[in-house]
C-alpha cells in the first residue's frame, strides 16, 4: 500500500483513540474517578463525542454490580461529579467486549498492566500505559482503599492533575497533523480565526437534545458566541431544542427556509459527502467538520464548490487555541 493510501485510510478512521478502557482492582475507586474526569475533561474539550471512555475491574474479587464506594462517590462529589447513590462497577471478566471494543488501555498500576496481559486476549496491537506512563510520567496510582477519606481526596486530586495531560496527548495524536492525508490542509490560523470571529446562522446537523453530547454543548457554545445556531436531526421534534437554543429544530438542511452561512457537522465520516452536497445546494459558506469526522470525497466536492473546508477541528479547542 502506498504512503498516500496509508495517509486517506488514517484520515477516514479519524481519532487514533476512538475508545479508551481505564483499568484497576476492583472498578469501585481508582478507574471510576479517572473515567469520570476524564469525561468531563473531554467534555469541557469539545472533543466527548470522538472519545468514549469506559472503566472496569480486573482482579479476581472484581465483581459486577459492586457499589462504587462512598469515599469514591464523595470525593467526586466535592468536584461537582455526582454519580448518585446507586452507581456500579464493571467486572471486566465478564465484559471481554469492552478490551475488542477498545483502542487504548490506560491501568492504575504497572502490575495491573501485567495482569491485564497475563489473563485476557489482548491484540498485539492494543496499546497498554499506567495513567502516569501516558502523561508522560512514571509510576503508580497508589489505592486509597481503607485509608480514609483523606487518601480518596488525595487519589482524586493526583487523578485530576494528570487527566488534562492524557486529554492532551489523546487530542495531540488525533490532531489533523498527524492524521490529515497529504492533499487535504485545513484553512489557516487566520482563516479560522476570521470565521469564528464572524457571528452567523450555523446549521449543526446532528445536533443532539442531550446535554451530555458535544454536539449540544458545542451549539451553545457558539449562541453564547453570538452565531445564531439552527439545530438538524430528523429524530427530534420540532421544537425540541427551542429551550436550548432558541430555534426550531429541521429534519434536514433543505428543510431550513432561511439562507445557512456555516454548516457543522456532527455526523460519521460516511455521511459527509451527502452532507456537503447538501450544503453546497443551500449555498452555505463553511463545511465544519467536528473531530473524527474525516471525508476526502465531501471536502474535495465543497472546495470545489467554492466553500471553505474545516475537518478534524473542534470550535471549543478552536476558541481556546486562537483567542
């Protein structure tokens, strides 16, 4: 295969890390505090739709359905992550589909590493790092279990110092540098400075009515920023976002009776080309493709068609990186 045809199959696969699996003992404590920050990480990031991030238990004693414990659950709590009183954990022996499922294995410890390996089928191919290795540090993450609340806080606090670090080398090796093929480059710094700067009508196709999803933090991200934001999925009711963003939602961007400026995209990479194509007939100005969201076909015939192509870019990450 040659280089150029490595390149498009790196750029359509998008994130390298797609799905991420902290490890520890028993999932009631260590895993669940970095798996909970780091989502709200991703989140604060723009970039939680791109990652999952799931959390599991592997020694012998790890059980399904186990309570997480209260000091995990307080801890958490003190930092605005409430996971209520009914919160459970994951025996990973039971969920071997959570190791196919993921792209990167991220354990408390080096001996919990080991383990891992010694009793699971890993593919070769199946990165494993301690939370410290892949912030860029060595050793462990000690278990607070039995030693107090204080330790938990102590445990929690170390997490969330190293959880930004992790966030930053998941983004940075899923940035469109490392991943973008040879004859596609994103606009300029200038250039997506001057879109973002330049307040419009957005259509944000696939827009979700949870929260929770960055296509509906993102949306409000850019009301906030002043951009008048009209919400695309065929699965919502009309006025299912009207609350959050103040407009009707359509079922599609032909749908929209007024003109659009900036479409952004919060779809698969498959559904791009049919995307831009409909972008291209509403005489949009920008195609924004969120982070993952990668096709070579769809931004080709938008550039063609005279619309500036934004792929693998988050605005949140974006506001951040240039203002």
């Amino acid at each position: 295969m040659s280089a150029a045809n490595d390149s498009s199959s790196a750029a359509r696969n998008g994130p390298r890390f797609r799905s991420v699996l902290l490890i520890c003992a028993a999932n009631t404590a260590r895993s669940v505090m970095a798996e909970h920050l780091m989502v709200r990480e991703l989140r604060t990031r723009g970039a939680l739709e791109s990652v999952r991030v799931r959390s599991a238990g592997i020694a012998p004693y790890a059980r399904d359905g186990a309570l997480i414990s209260l000091d995990t659950r307080m801890t958490l709590r003190d930092v605005g992550i409430d996971l209520g009183d009914e919160a459970t954990s994951i025996d990973l022996k039971r969920h071997p589909e959570l190791i196919e499922q993921a792209d990167l294995v991220i354990a408390m410890t080096a001996q919990q590493a080991r383990e891992l390996r010694e009793r699971f089928t890993l593919a070769d191919t199946l990165p494993v790092h301690t939370l410290r290795s892949f912030a860029g540090e060595a050793g462990d993450i000690d278990d607070p279990f039995d030693q107090g609340d204080s330790a938990f806080t102590q445990c929690r606090i170390e997490i969330g110092r190293l959880i930004p670090r992790v966030v930053d080398r998941l983004i940075a090796e899923s940035a469109p540098t490392c991943e973008a093929p040879m004859d596609f480059m994103n606009p300029t710094d200038d250039q997506i400075r001057a879109i973002l700067s330049r307040p419009t009508t957005v259509a944000v196709v696939g827009c979700s009515d949870n929260p929770d999803r960055d296509s509906l933090t993102i949306a409000m991200l850019l009301k906030r920023k002043g951009f008048r934001v009209i919400p695309v999925n065929p699965q919502l009711a009309p006025d299912a976002l009207r609350g959050a963003l103040g407009e009707r939602c359509y079922p599609d961007l032909a749908a929209i009776p007024e003109p659009v400026e900036i479409v952004d995209v919060f779809r698969r990479s498959e559904h791009v080309a049919a995307i831009a194509r409909e972008a291209i007939a509403r005489g949009a100005r920008v195609l924004w493709c969120q982070l993952g969201v990668i096709d070579l076909e769809g931004a080709r015939a938008a550039r063609q068609a005279g619309l500036t192509v934004v792929m693998d870019r988050c605005p949140a990450i974006e506001y951040r990186r240039l203002f």
